[in-house]
C-alpha cells in the first residue's frame, strides 16, 4: 500500500497527515507564527504513532499556497529539506482545492467557491467543479478550475461570479473577512475556513499513482501575490 506524509503551514493553521495501511491520520492546530517551531515536532509525533520512519514514506506532499507569504514559504522549505534528506517525491498541493475536497468528503459537495484572506483588501480565490475519475480501479474526485486560481479584490471576485456560480458552496476565511460578500449574502456557509493536510493526501494519491510527482529541487512556492508586496507590510504574514 502507498504511504504518504502531507504538511501545511500556508494559513493560520499548522497540520499533518499521514496516509498508511490504508488509514489516514492527522495533526492540526493554530499555529499563527510558531509554524516553525511545531511543523517538525508534529511529523515526529505522526510518524511515531504509527511507528515508521521518514525512509518508509513513498512520497511526501505539502500545501504549495496559496497562503501567507511566511507560512508558504515555511512549508514549502521543510517540505524540500525533507525530500532532499530522505530521497522522496514530492506533491503540491494548492490549499484552496484541499478546503474543496474537505468539503466534498464531509457533504458530497462537488461546486465549490474557495476565498481565503489574503490582507489587503484580496483574497485568494477559485472556483471548482469536481468530477469522478478512475485511476487502476479506484474511484477519485478531480477537481477542475472553473474559475482559475488568483489573488484578487472582493469586487473582481463578485465581477467573476455567475448567477449560478453564487448558489454554489463557500469555504475560506475570505467570505466573512469582507462587508462587499457579506452585502451579497455571500458568507461561508459550510464552517470550513482552512486548509488541512489530511484532505490533500486524497488529492495526492491519485497524482501518486500516476506518477504526477516532481524532485525536491523542483519545488516552487505559489504566492499569487510578489515578495515587494509582502515587504510592504513587515505585520504581516
């Protein structure tokens, strides 16, 4: 059976996951600015609890943003220090489809509208639509983007949406951060504000057994928003 150790630390929320003999396990708390003084600690305790080893892992995934540019940056640097040290592949995982997925594992939802807050007025923003797939006999959702993954005000956001599109199911900070989605009667109405490594193993899996897998030396961090920007807001992360 495949194993797979999944790490986040793009948003507030600081988690891993680990999928083995089957079974899926998970970590998760707020972390705010300690992602780095837990990340570590957390795959100890997730490998120890299961009693295996970093060298027993088939591929290790991690949340690739968007999120905050520190939290991304954490996330994507254990995850490559990790790979290097061990030989693994690696998988990116964007942390809007994994709040898609969490929902579709929790309600069987496949529309989702996925706004996370980005500061400054912006969210990180898509719009998904999944579809079965089958992959060496096994049933996976894929997730399409309707909507293509960006960073953007709450007004271009609402520009982009359809009539129908506004029906669909909304995860992510970004939905109650903001009075232009409010107004709209567009808050999060599912409770699920951020992403969690246990539903990026779902995700990677079958990217696993398709070997849609890259290098340690090939892992890029998705911003959706420059360094300059950040630099500008030393308060933020």
């Amino acid at each position: 059976m495949t194993t797979l150790l999944a790490l986040d630390t793009s948003t507030e929320s600081c988690s891993v996951a680990l999928l083995y003999k089957g079974e899926i396990t998970a970590l998760q708390e707020l972390a705010q600015r300690n992602h780095t003084k837990r990340i570590l600690p957390m795959i100890d305790e997730i490998l120890q609890q299961s009693a295996i080893g970093l060298n027993q892992v088939d591929a290790l995934v991690f949340g690739r943003g968007p999120g905050s540019f520190t939290g991304v940056r954490v996330g994507v640097g254990i995850a490559q220090g990790l790979a290097f040290g061990a030989d693994l592949p690696t998988i990116p995982i964007s942390n809007l489809t994994a709040m898609a997925q969490q929902l579709y594992s929790r309600d069987n939802v496949t529309d989702v509208i996925c706004a996370i807050d980005a500061r400054m007025n912006e969210v990180y923003f898509s719009a998904l639509q999944g579809e079965k797939i089958q992959i060496e006999n096994q049933s996976f959702l894929q997730w399409n983007e309707i909507i293509n993954e960006q960073v953007c005000s709450p007004e271009k956001l609402l520009n982009q949406l359809n009539d129908k599109q506004k029906k669909w199911d909304r995860v992510g900070t970004g939905w109650n951060a903001y009075s232009q989605f409010i107004v709209e009667g567009l808050t999060n109405n599912t409770g699920i504000e951020l992403p969690s490594a246990q539903f990026m193993l779902s995700l990677a899996l079958p990217k696993f057994l398709q070997k849609e897998w890259i290098s340690a030396v090939e892992i890029e961090p998705i911003y959706l928003r420059n360094e300059v920007t950040w630099k500008k807001l030393p308060n933020r992360t």
